[in-house]
C-alpha cells in the first residue's frame, strides 16, 4: 500500500473510552517507530486537546473552509511522538458536514506523509461518520460489555458492511473486567454479525479495566508514559502489535 494507513476508530455510543483509546494507540504506534497522525475527526464535539491539555492555534475547520493548509493546522505532541489535527468543539456548520464535503480531507490525509493516520470519528451514524468509515483501510470499532455499547457497534458494523463491501472492520473491547468476559462480549458481536450480515469482523483485542486509565486522563497525560505497566499499557501494546 502507498501512502498512509487510515485507521478509522468508531463506537456508535458514546462513552466507552473511544478517544482515549485513539490517543493512547497513537502513542503506542509512535513508540513502535511509526509516524502518525491523529485526526481529532468528531465533527462537533472534537475533544483530543481537551484530554492532553492542548490549545490549538488552528484547527479542522479552518483546514476544511480552505483557510490554512494541512501543515499549519497539524501540531506536534512531542510527548508522544506523534503529531495531531485538532477537531473544533461545539461547531453545528462542522457536525452537519455531508459526505461527499469530506472528500478533499480524506485526499488530503492520503497524500501525507505518515506511516498511520488514526481518525477519531464522532459516536453516533450520522453521515459524515460513515463516509470517514468507509473512506478508511481499516475500521476498529469500539464496544463494552453493555448492552447498549453492543447494540450501537453492531449498527456501526451494518452500515459499515452497507457502505463498503468486503471492508476490514475489527472489534476492540473497552474496559473488560477480564479477558474473559472480553472474549465474551466479543462472541455476542460475532454471532449477531454472522447471523443479520453473513460476515464477522475480526477481534483486535481486549483492553481490561484498569483505575490507571482515569488517573491518566484526569492529570491529562499518556497511559504509557505515567503508568507504562498498567495492565491497560499492556494491553494497548497487543493491539498496537496486531495491527501489524
């Protein structure tokens, strides 16, 4: 494949650690000696440079209106290596963006110059998520053990597999008590996809429950960099490794 891999990340709920999932995957990408972008893609509730303390001097919507190029939007976090597009919060012109208005971003982030661009897509299946989803190589979709979290990741994989036949979705299981009850969770989708859509994504992993996430988030700093031993670190880690 030339260019960069998009990595597109969805949940369909809110909640379930999708955005701190996406910066700590960055990290741990940047670590393993890729050069990546994280694309802060919720449309009007962007809150990546909430969660690391940043303030962005530009953000996605000046990049989108044409006002600034790609390179003076991007900012660099040093601190995990890698670099980021801010998103622009509270923004109803952004959210309600059509599909096709997307087109020149996602041109645009296929001919930069990064090993992986991590998008962080909005909850929900509005329009402009779908068509990020599908404009990507891969698409990992987050889910807990909720009922709710299940209901809304299977919707995210039927439209998906309606938007993009043959497409490469992989499930990610968020604050698992155990890898067990991951495992668990996991079947409940897999079944349920092979029974409504004739297919199964594959699983990417299980991050278990860890209180060293919250801490993390709360002190608006990275999970393998104030608790690299954690269990959650670790399992980011395996994720990181099967994405290949």
């Amino acid at each position: 494949m030339t260019g960069p891999r998009l990595i597109a990340i969805a949940s369909g709920k809110g909640g379930v650690g999708k955005t701190w999932f996406s910066i700590t995957l960055a990290h741990a990408l940047a670590r393993s000696g890729r050069r990546v972008l994280l694309v802060d893609a919720d449309l009007g509730l962007a809150n990546v440079d909430i969660q690391l303390g940043l303030t962005p001097a530009q953000d996605l919507g000046a990049l989108l209106a044409g006002k600034v190029p790609l390179s003076d939007v991007v900012m660099r976090y040093t601190e995990g290596g890698f670099d980021i597009l801010p998103g622009r919060s509270g923004s109803g012109a952004l959210a309600g963006l059509s599909g096709a208005a997307l087109g020149p971003l996602v041109r645009m982030l296929r001919e930069a110059s990064y090993s992986d661009i991590l998008l962080d897509l909005a909850a929900g299946l509005e329009a402009p998520v779908r068509r990020l989803a599908a404009a990507a190589d891969m698409l990992l979709v987050l889910a807990t053990g909720e009922p709710t979290s299940l209901t809304d990741a299977y919707a995210v994989l039927k439209l998906y597999a309606s938007d993009r036949a043959g497409g490469n979705a992989r499930v990610i299981v968020n604050q698992a008590p155990t890898h067990a009850a991951g495992e668990r969770t996991y079947q409940t989708l897999r079944r349920a996809s092979l029974a409504f859509l004739g297919q199964a994504p594959e699983m990417a992993g299980i991050i278990r429950r860890d209180e060293r996430v919250p801490d993390a988030i709360r002190r608006q700093t990275l999970l393998l960099t104030r608790h690299p031993t954690s269990l959650a670190a670790d399992d980011i880690g395996q994720v990181c490794r099967s994405l290949g």
